[in-house]
C-alpha cells in the first residue's frame, strides 16, 4: 500500500497543483516511487493519454515531475465547463454528457465509486501517492457526499497540507476561517499549514506566523516565495492570461477568447528568447504582431460570436490582409473555415458563417476524437511553405469533421490527413504541435525571415528537456522553503484514528 498526503488550499489558485508537482518531484529524486491523483479536476486544458482517454494537465504536469507516463487513473473526473451553469463531464477518460451544476450535484454521489477504484488502483502500484485538492474545503455548502476535498482525506486516510496565497492578501484569515469551517475531526486531518507566492523579507512576516500558529494549533512548515519556475498553468485563472510583459523581436498574440482551452500548447513558443507570447482580449491590444494565433475552445460556435460582435474578428481580418499571419488550433481551426453546422445542438446549435480564412467546412458530431499522433507537414506552397517537411507530436480532443476541396497539409501516423492552408493562415487540430519535432523551429525561421532578419532558430535542449530542468528548480525552491523533514514525518505517521 502506498503512504499519502493530501495538499488542499484555502481558495482555488492558491498553488496546490505546483506545490503537488514540487512534492512529486522530490519524492521521485529521493527514490520513491510516486503518483499524482486529484478525484476531480475541473479545468479546460486537457490532455489525451496513449490509450485515448482525456484527463487534466494539471495531473499530467505532476507525472512528469514524477516521471512517469499520465494516467486517467490519477484524475478520474474531469468537467471542462461549456457555460456559466454546466460542463461536459468527463469519467475515466470518457464523455459521459453534458451536465448542468444543479443536477451534477444532485447525482455527483454515483461517482464516488468511480474515484475510489482509480485511487485503489494507484495505491496497489506506488509508494506515495500525492493527492490534490480542489478550490477550498471550506465550501461548507458542498461538505455533503464530498470526495474532492476532505472527503478524499478521509477516504485515502491522507494527512492534509493547507496551502494559502499570501499575495492577494489576508491569508492569515484564510487559513483560520478555512480550519475552523471545518468539523473538527476533519482539522485533525490538517498537518501543516504553507504561505505560498510571498514577497519581500520573511522576518517582517515571522511574528504573523507564530501567532497563526498559535490560534490553529497547526505548525507553519514554510513560505514558498515567487519562484523563478516555468511550470504550465491549470486553468483560465493563470496570470499567463492576463500578464502582457515586454514585448520582443517575434511578438506573437493569442486571442484570448472567454472559452479559451489548452492555452498550454503556446508555452513551448516561450522557449524562444526572441520571441513573446501575449494573451489578447481586446481588440485594440492586437496592434500589429508578427503572428496571431486563434486557440482551442470549449465553445466554438459561441467564441466565434464573441469575436465577432467583440471586433476581435474584423481586427484580425484586417491585419491578415496587410500581411500578419493566422494559425488556428482545434476551435481556431474550425472558426477560420467558411462554416460551422451544430445539427445535434452539442454546443450552440444551427449553423454559423466563418472567418473564411480556410477552405474547410465543419460539422460537430456526438463522437468526440480522441488520440495521440505523429506527423510530417506535407508539400505546401503558401507563406508557409518552408513548413514542408517538418516533423510534429501532438494529441486530438474535438467534437467535429472538417472537410476540404483541398488535400490535408499534415500526414499522421494514424492515416488521416489533417488541417489545411491559405494565404497567410494555416490551422490544423493537433494540440501541442509546437512541442516535440522541427515544426515550432521552422515557424520561428519563417517568422524571422519575414522581417528580414538572418537568424536561425536553434534551440539547445527539447521541450521536454527544459520542462525536466524546471522541475528540478522548482523541488529545489520547495526543499530550500519548506520543513521537508516534518513533511516526511506527518507522511510517514499519516492520520492516527482515536
């Protein structure tokens, strides 16, 4: 049987996910055998195992800093929301529906035999099994038939970390107020408390810390502060999102559209010190990049209609025009074709025009795709032509067929030719292109050639190999600012029952 902890936060993006990859990855370099698992993740970014199933890539993200191979069993609920009031939920890899939040909650109990068996599974084949919370456990109106939170604790027997955000301030009322919300044999589950994302010096804080500790009866086992890391986001609350930073050589804008999903397939373009990569919501901020890039969604029908009444639309049509570049991933693709048809009412139902950037036509069906792939771009003559010839790896997770006149400009491994090309636009289905092979290189060439600039964009390591450097940092940051020793003692005593 494998030993667990519990890492829970005071509010949802206090820093569970980073400090359970942290936890995962230390774990790992000292010899153990480690797995991550989180009951239920909600979350639009999502990733395709080698067997086909969909989970979140926060759990993926930690197994890697484990470095094992993701598994549906470490998150076997996802619910990627389709709109304020529901989700499509997704169980051990597979759709089970569209469910709205009311009725989720009223049937939500039927699953918990579900995350129970993908925890009995893990707990067979590790020797430490990293669990993570969601939001906060103190959302005492979801308390009845919990398994995310401290119904997981308790099913897993897990002593819990409580993990609170100093930087939006009052993490001292976050972490009494989120304690004592809870009935008491759920606080003998809390072990520790953390202060994560501090700035400035941690004297001035100490006195703080000694009188929380004080009033909880739970020991502080470190202040994480901003760590100089590079480890992909969870979800729409990342600051990637917002934070527009200095614009470089190669600018390259991503809409940033109110359903915006994978947003993790452009952190691999980070790479590039030349190149900067901006989340664009309003119009106006588009200026003039040097590539625009138009992503997956949940929501495409209803994203396209945000474009269009928001400007975002006519703006990138007017650019490309004068001579910028469009890609566009998953929904970005389908959005840049001539049409979009909903005959079953998946998403938004009827038809809509497109962006008519690329010949293709798309048809949302029930059957959702669902695959790992390899690829080579085939011979292609438009701006992108140097493209031809480039290798890629990547995964496939839409509703939709998009057909063309034309012949697909990608060959996959699995027969299929995909995406298409125009003048200046190119888009394709393939989440995470930019990440494995010669693809995202070349684009840099074809970008840096256009402003005439004779340069070559080599990269040292491979993405997978500075994701492996970043996650030794970031064990690094959490050994230096946490009480490791106390972390492995409340591991190894676990939840002692009166």
């Amino acid at each position: 049987m494998a030993k667990a902890i519990m890492v829970q936060g005071t509010m949802s993006n206090a820093g569970k996910s980073i400090v359970v990859a942290g936890l995962c990855r230390i774990f790992k370099q000292d010899g153990y055998k480690v797995a991550p698992f989180k009951s239920q993740n909600m979350a639009l970014n999502s990733f395709i195992t080698s067997d086909g199933l969909e989970m979140g890539r926060a759990q993926v993200v930690q197994a890697e800093a484990a470095g094992i191979e993701p598994d549906v069993k470490m998150n076997p609920i996802l619910l990627k929301p389709t709109n304020d009031q529901g989700s499509q939920v997704i169980v051990n890899g597979k759709v089970i529906g569209n469910i709205n939040a009311q009725n989720y909650y009223k049937t939500k109990h039927k699953l918990r035999k579900d995350v129970v068996k993908a925890y009995e599974a893990l707990d067979e084949e590790y020797d430490i099994i990293v669990i993570e919370g969601a939001g906060s456990p103190a959302e005492i109106n979801l308390n009845e038939d919990d398994f995310v939170n401290m119904g997981m604790a308790e099913i897993a027997n897990a002593p819990v970390l409580l993990v609170g955000d100093i930087d939006r301030g009052g993490v001292f009322a976050s972490l009494y107020g989120t304690v004592k919300l809870l009935p008491e044999s759920q606080q003998d589950h809390i072990k520790g408390l953390i202060v994560n994302k501090f700035r400035g010096d941690v004297e001035i804080l100490k006195p703080g810390l000694k009188q929380i500790e004080d009033i909880i009866e739970k020991p502080i086992l470190g202040v994480i502060p901003f760590l100089d890391v590079d480890i992909e986001d969870e979800d729409s609350l990342s600051t990637r999102l917002t934070g527009q930073g200095n614009v470089k050589l190669i600018d390259i804008a991503i809409i940033n559209t109110p359903r915006i999903s994978n947003f993790t397939d452009f952190n691999a373009l980070e790479r590039f010190e030349f190149a900067s990569v901006r989340y664009v919501r309003d119009p106006a901020a588009l200026k003039t990049p040097d590539l625009i890039i138009i992503p997956g969604t949940k929501n495409t029908m209803a994203d396209l209609l945000w474009m269009r009444q928001s400007g975002m639309e006519a703006s990138i049509l007017k650019l490309n025009a004068q001579g910028i570049p469009v890609i566009g991933i998953c929904g970005g693709y389908q959005m840049m074709g001539k049409s979009i048809s909903d005959p079953e009412a998946l998403e938004h139902g009827g038809e809509l025009r497109g962006m008519g950037l690329l010949d293709i036509t798309t048809i949302f069906e029930k059957q959702k795709t669902r695959t790992r792939v390899k690829g080579t771009v085939n011979l292609i003559n438009s701006y992108f032509k140097k493209l031809s010839g480039t290798t890629f790896a990547g995964y496939e997770i839409h509703n939709g067929t998009s057909t063309s006149n034309k012949a697909g400009i990608l060959s996959l491994d699995n027969g299929v030719k995909d995406g298409c090309d125009g003048h200046r636009a190119l888009g394709c289905y393939i989440h995470g292109i930019f990440d494995e092979g010669s693809f995202a290189e070349t684009l840099m060439d074809i970008l840096l050639e256009s402003k005439g600039i004779d340069k070559e964009a080599s990269l040292k390591k491979t993405y997978a190999e500075y994701k492996e450097e970043q996650y030794d940092l970031l064990a690094k940051g959490l050994r230096d600012h946490l009480e490791m020793e106390t972390i492995y003692k409340i591991l190894n005593e676990g939840v002692k029952n009166d």
